[in-house]
C-alpha cells in the first residue's frame, strides 16, 4: 500500500468516527413514551418537591430502564430520592409511574433545571425538570448557554466532516494527477531526434 492510499483510508475512518459520534448524541429510546410535568415551584417552609415521571414501554419486547438525575445539580439543592427504584423492567404495554422527590435543604435563589437521564441499553432519552423559588421569574440564561454549547458542537462535527471530505478529494486527485504523469512519462521518447534540413 502507497503513503496515499494509508492517509485515505485513515481520513475515512475518522469521518466514519465522527459521524458515529454525531449520531449517538441524538440517539434516543424507541418504542417507549415517557409523560412526565416538568416544573414544580418550591414553597417556603416546605420539604421539598415531587415529580411524576410516568414511562410506557410500546415495543414487542420486555425493557429494562435506569433513571439518573444530575447529582452535581441536585447536590447544590439537597437530596433525592427516587421512588420504587433507578432502575425498572416493563413488559410490552406495561407502565410505571416513577416518583422523584427532591427535598430542598438549600437555599434556592434562581430556577434550577435538573437534567435527567433516562436510560435504556445503548440509547438515552433526556428530559429537565425544573424546581423554581415563587418569586419573579429568574433568567434563562442556562438554558440560552446550553442551547449555544449544543450549537458550536454541531457547527464543529460540520466543519470537520467538511475538512476530512476537502481533505480526501484533495490527496484523490493528486494521486490521479501523479498516475497520469508516470503515463504521460512512459510514453515519453527517451532520445531526441536529430533533424537535419536540407535547403
């Protein structure tokens, strides 16, 4: 194999990487519905709050879900706990309504999103539950950052598959401007030819 045809083979495999990549990020769970109310207000005096999040399997199969909250958020608030359990088995058709409290032992200034990820084998699906102080309504600006993050990796993930693909025509072509040069040469007379003109 030439030095070409390597670097070829290598682009390509990083442009199948990251493609890879890209789309595991957007994997979710399939055959599965998850309702849930998201946003709870955290009343003075009280002990805390408490989401439903009901899942339903609607595939053919039995599924196994994991539940995991963000604990370095939630950490900033207090405590949780998650009630039957983190991890449960539906049957086809079958659902559970999975019970999340959060008891606030902090003091909550701002609306806080607690992102949480539901799992089931390879794919993910994730969703925000927000616990917010009564009050006037705080900034969005986790969100806004958050939004933008996700933004600049996708704007990257292009850019890059746009360089590797630039990258990979490039070396093509040079490869097939250097065969075409050894033809040309091959065809080539190795003499000069002295014509003489008689006048």
């Amino acid at each position: 194999m030439n030095k070409q045809t390597i670097i070829g083979l290598f682009l390509i495999s990083i442009l199948i990487l990251l493609s890879n990549i890209a789309i595991a990020e957007t994997t979710e769970i399939k055959d599965t519905t998850i309702d849930y109310v998201g946003y709870r207000e955290i009343v003075v005096d009280e002990p805390g709050v408490i989401y439903k999040i009901k899942i339903t399997n609607t595939g053919t199969g039995t599924r196994d879900y994991e539940i995991i909250p963000d604990s370095e958020i939630i950490r900033n608030l207090g405590t949780y706990k998650i009630n039957p359990s983190d991890k449960i088995t539906l049957a086809s058709g079958e659902q559970e309504t999975i019970y999340f409290y959060l008891a606030v032992e902090k003091d909550v200034a701002a609306r806080t999103v607690i992102p949480v990820e539901i799992k089931s084998g390879l794919s993910e699906t994730k969703i925000n539950l927000v616990a917010r102080p009564i009050g006037p309504l705080q900034s969005n600006a986790s969100r806004d950052s958050r939004f933008l993050s996700t933004a600049f990796k996708t704007i990257l993930i292009i850019v890059i598959i746009i360089i590797i693909v630039l990258a990979l025509l490039f070396g093509f072509r040079k490869i097939r401007n250097k065969k075409e040069k050894e033809l040309n040469d091959e065809f080539e007379p190795d003499f000069d030819e002295d014509i003489e003109s008689y006048y």
